[in-house]
C-alpha cells in the first residue's frame, strides 16, 4: 500500500477507463476528495476522456458534489447507477444526449459486485422483470445514445429472468473512516457499510487499482481486526482527507455512527402537513413486529411519525443501505439511520429484500395509471432512476406507494378536521400512461401483493381489473377534488369510507394503542409450542 494525495492518486486513471464508485447518496461514505480530484484534473488537463462511471447508489448534493463532479462534458463516456436525483447535471446530461446514461436498480447493481468479485457470469435474477429495466421496454436507457445491452432477458427452468452483465473495472474509489500502514481499512465513523468489501475484490480480480480515501492513519497492527471492512491485501492506493465529513449535511453524528441512542425527542415531529397526513395514513398499515423498508421520499416521515408515536420499538424500520431497526433519516440524509439495531453489508440487506422479507414497504410515487403502474424514475423532464425502489416493490408482501394527489404548488389545509383545497397542484399524477413503469401493477396481481395507493385526500388498493378508490378524506368532494383530478375513471369501492378522522388533526393519532390491539407478525408453526407454554405457565 502506498499513501498518496488525492491529485496524484487520479493520475492512474486513462482514456476510455472504467472507474468503480462506493458510497451512497448525499454523502455517506463517499470518496467525495477523489471524485473532486478527479474533476479537477479534466478541467485543467483535457484527461482523462471517455470514462465510465459505475456506482450502485446515487452520489450527490442534489447540486455539484458526488458525481456532479464528473458533469463536464467529454470526461464521461457512459455512466451506469441506480439513480440521477443526486446528481442533476449528470441527468441533463443524459437529457441531451450527451452521455450514455443508464439507471439499474440499486440492489442489482449492488449485488452484481459480489458476482464480479467471484468472476460469474452475472447476476441472475427476477427484479426488473416488467419494468423499464427489462430489455423489452428499455433495458434502463436513459439517453438514446446508450445503445448496448446491459441487461439480457433470459430463461432458467421454465421461468423468465433478467441478466445484469458485469464490468470489466480499471479503478475503484472507496472510502472508509481509519487506513493502517498495511492498509488495512475500518469504518467506524460511516453512516453505513454498503458493499465496499464486494468493490474492492470485484476491482482487483480485473486487475484494477483499488483506491481508498479515509479520514486518518493509524499503526501497523493496531486497528482492532474484527473492525477491518477492507483488508489491506485489496488497496493499492490511500488517500487522508483529515476534513472528511460523514455525510454533505453533518460532519460527524455520533448516532448515525451508532455510537449511542438518542431521545425520541431529538427526533422532530413533522409539521402537520399533507406529509404528515399522507405518513400517518401509511403508518396506519403497521402491526407489532412488522419488519418495514422506508425507500428515499415522503413516507420516509414515516420514522418521524413512529418516533412522536412512541412505536420505534414495536415495530422494524429497515432503508436498503443496510440500517436495521431505528428511524432511517430522509431528505439528504436518507441512507443513514439513528438508533438502530444493527447494520450490515447493502448486498445482504438486498439478499433478504429479494427473498421476501419485507411485511411492508412505503414507497413514493411521480405518476400512477389506471393498470396501478408506478413511475418513479423519468418524469416532468427529469430523470431520477430507481435507486431500490425496484428490489423493495417487487419482493414485499404489501407495498404502500405515498405521494400528494398532485404535482407542484398547492394549498391544503384541515380547519376542525374537514379538508380545505385552496389551491391545487397544476400538474396530475394518476394519468393515464406512466412515462416509465418502475413498478409493474399486472405482475404485481401475478405475485398476490397487497398494494395501496395513499395521498392526502385519497387512497386507492390494487385490484384485479386496475386500481380501485376505496378511501376519501372528510370534506373531499369525490368528483371535484379526485376523479376531475384524474385522467382515468376508477372502479370506486361501493363501500367507500372516509380517511380516518384522527389523521387530519395535530394531536398525536394513539397509533400505539393501534397496533396493542393488532396481531403481530405471524410465528412459524413450529414455535408454537413456546407460545402454549407461556399460555399455559399464565
């Protein structure tokens, strides 16, 4: 291993190279020094061209930092992540053409590094079937200049799957918190642990240059080996940047590191806003045990929801970056989490995502259509990508989809409970074909989910003919506030009921004495017995 600058670690990237990125949305372990460094270098030298970037998450700001650092134009080739929303030049970029722009799913894309670590042939696997990732309806181009196929349609035994091919990586930028003199790299201070390990062997069994940015250097021998994320026979190179931060917005939260607990008081409330209404609806599906993925958007309230509820411990609230347990953060910070119980590895979170072991997921939504497709990766001239959303729609037990009935300004408020629309979103989401279909309604009925549709004035469910409204909000007029709203009619519930009135006040719901009166997650049968002889010693 040998100790670099930044400036000098990018000089081994070439013309045309494939360049490997870690980290995950705004900031958690990102090597932000080197993608900077990297920048810098085209500016100034017109070198390197043409590469290739490929990160399984979103890297960003939501302004320049992350991979905005690569927006210059003839630095990028091709780039290949789960999503643009971290990085819009990078999106207008693909917009116009510029780049060849691809978004996969996240969680294939992270466990495509275990793969090409091992050298197989790819990933195989079920997620995407149906959607824009699937070769028959776009193979996740985003640009028309992105024309080769990184995803193959394929059959195995009878079924259908899809192949994500693998890379051929020259270099890999990771990050971790402590560096060795042999190497050697822990994370103790990152918000989260990602696939680092997968990164680092997928870069060297290519022959690549596995370069790793931390915050500072300790002795040969003294790192506690159990700490190791990155053993020091996979880094070449080792970059200190002594100012490195945890995350773009917090330079160092002891609770995101899982150093201690905080107060459920710490944890704001939300303001009691269509947010809050569309969050409580949501959280309304919860029951004790219930093991939850919170996706990036709106219903990331969900945690703020359960912290003023005082349910946190009643429940099991999980993001796709690998936190389990505790209260996922949302906004910029989505990715990290406070109080949780444990945090693994992203491909073995997505390992249990993919095999079903999600009770619930709340997700958001751009654009619903009348078939109950979703759209949360292209729309309103923006692409955004599917980041998880993919991996945790398709293989959850029920799926809650949360957004506003609208897009774009509005006004709505509640006086003594009863909803006021004064004003109202100019552009409409429940069209009547989705720009892109992120999430398939016809193959979610094949796979026997429960699905729902939540906004703040209504709430639609997945039914056999296409989605049915079987919910409106106190003081909602059904064909002036929803259906006008609407380019598509729906079969309405001929029991249609009204919003549960608890959700448009700004006293706390009693969503604790909900789930007291629930069932929780159902115990295998085999034991049962443990539950008869607890009955029986009472």
């Amino acid at each position: 291993m040998r100790r670099v600058t930044a400036d000098e670690a990018v000089r081994v990237i070439r013309s045309g190279d494939t360049v490997l990125v870690g980290g995950s949305g705004g900031g958690h372990a990102v090597p932000e020094a080197l993608m900077a460094a990297l920048g810098r270098r085209y500016l100034a030298e017109g070198e390197p061209r043409g590469i290739t970037a490929l990160h399984p998450v979103g890297l960003g700001d939501g302004i320049s930092l992350g991979a905005g650092h690569f927006a210059p134009e003839g630095l990028l080739k091709r780039i290949v992540c789960g999503t643009f929303v971290n990085s819009p030049k990078i999106s207008d970029l693909a917009i116009a053409d510029k780049v060849e722009g691809y978004t996969l799913p996240q969680g294939a894309l992270s466990l495509l590094m275990r793969e090409m670590a091992a050298g197989r042939p790819g990933l195989i696997t079920e997620t995407g079937l149906h959607t824009f990732v699937d070769p028959r309806h776009g193979g996740g181009r985003q640009s028309r200049r992105a024309t080769e196929d990184l995803v193959e349609l394929v059959a195995f035994a009878g079924r259908e799957y899809l192949l994500y091919k693998p890379f051929h990586v020259d270099v890999c930028f990771l990050r971790g918190t402590t560096a060795d003199e042999d190497g050697n790299v822990t994370m103790e201070q990152e918000a989260v642990f990602l696939e680092m390990l997968s990164q680092a062997q997928a870069t060297r069994r290519c022959g690549g240059v596995v370069i790793v940015q931390v915050k500072r250097m300790a002795k040969r021998g003294t790192l506690p080996p159990k700490t190791v994320k990155i053993p020091g026979i996979l880094v070449d190179l080792v970059v200190v940047d002594p100012d490195q931060a945890q995350t773009y917005e917090t330079p160092y939260s002891p609770a995101y590191a899982g150093e201690l607990r905080v107060p459920l008081a710490d944890i704001a409330p939300l303001a009691f806003d269509a947010r809050k209404v569309i969050a409580r609806r949501a959280a309304l599906e919860l029951f004790p045990g219930a093991i939850c993925n919170l996706g990036s958007g709106i219903l990331t309230g969900i945690a703020n929801v359960a912290a003023e509820e005082d349910v946190l411990d009643d429940i099991c609230l999980t993001n796709e970056q690998g936190l389990i347990g505790g209260a996922p953060a949302s906004g910029n910070e989505a990715g990290a989490s406070r109080n949780y119980a444990a945090m693994i590895d992203q491909p073995y979170q997505f390992d249990f995502y993919d095999g079903g072991g999600l009770d619930l997921a709340f997700l958001s939504f751009a654009e619903i259509d009348a078939d109950g497709n979703v759209n949360v990766s292209r729309f309103g001239g923006r692409i955004v990508g599917p980041g998880g959303f993919i991996n945790i729609s398709q293989n959850a037990k029920c799926v809650v989809f949360g957004g506003a009935f609208t897009a774009g300004k509005s006004e709505i408020a509640w006086p003594h409970g009863a909803t006021r629309i004064a004003r109202d979103g100019p552009r409409r989401k429940l069209v009547g074909k989705v720009e892109q279909i992120t999430y398939s309604g016809r193959y979610g009925r094949e796979r026997a989910q429960r699905v729902l549709y939540v906004t703040e004035r209504a709430v639609f469910r997945l039914a056999e003919h296409g989605i049915e409204l079987i919910e409106i909000a106190p003081g909602v007029d059904l064909d002036r506030d929803v259906l006008a709203r609407m380019d598509f009619a729906p079969k309405v519930a001929a029991s249609l009921k009204t919003m549960d009135a608890r959700l448009f006040r700004p006293e706390a719901i009693g969503l604790k004495a909900d789930l007291a009166a629930r069932p929780g997650r159902p115990v295998p049968p085999r034991l049962r017995m443990f539950e008869d002889l607890s009955e029986a010693a009472q």
